[in-house]
C-alpha cells in the first residue's frame, strides 16, 4: 500500500474521513430522529449526510483530476435509477 502510485485516492480517502464523517454526525445528531433497524445507532439522516459529502467530493475529485468518466457513470447510475 505505501508503495501505491494513487495520491488522489490517498486524499479522497482522507477528505471523506475528514469532512463525511462529522458531517454525518452532525446531521444525525441534528435531524435524526428515524434510526436504522440494525444494531449501532445510525440515523437515516446521518446516512444521507454522509452520503451526500461523499458525493460532492467524488464529483469535486473527478473534475480536479480530470477524470470524467465516474461522475458520467454517477449521473448514468442516478438516471437510470
């Protein structure tokens, strides 16, 4: 792993630790009153406010680095869905 060629997942992995988490904290603490069914404690809220930092910064990556195709299968994926 150290000998990885990859440092933008490197950063990604980072960022998403770094901001997603918290901001699912946050927002379950904040709006969550609907809690998922299996042990933990997790909020729906929570989830999707993870999920949606993830999001923004996959699509922020993507345009940095120049890399288009993930956000077009993201935006395919949601289309098509």
């Amino acid at each position: 792993m150290v000998s990885w060629s990859h440092p933008y997942a490197f950063a990604f992995a980072a960022l998403v630790l770094a901001l997603a988490d918290p901001a699912a904290a946050i927002t379950g603490e904040w709006l969550g009153t609907n809690r998922w069914t299996w042990p933990g404690g997790k909020t729906w809220a929570g989830s999707l406010g993870f999920l949606l930092v993830t999001l923004g910064l996959a699509i922020a990556f993507g345009f940095a680095v120049g890399e288009p195709r993930p956000i077009l299968a993201l935006v395919a994926s949601v289309g098509i869905s």
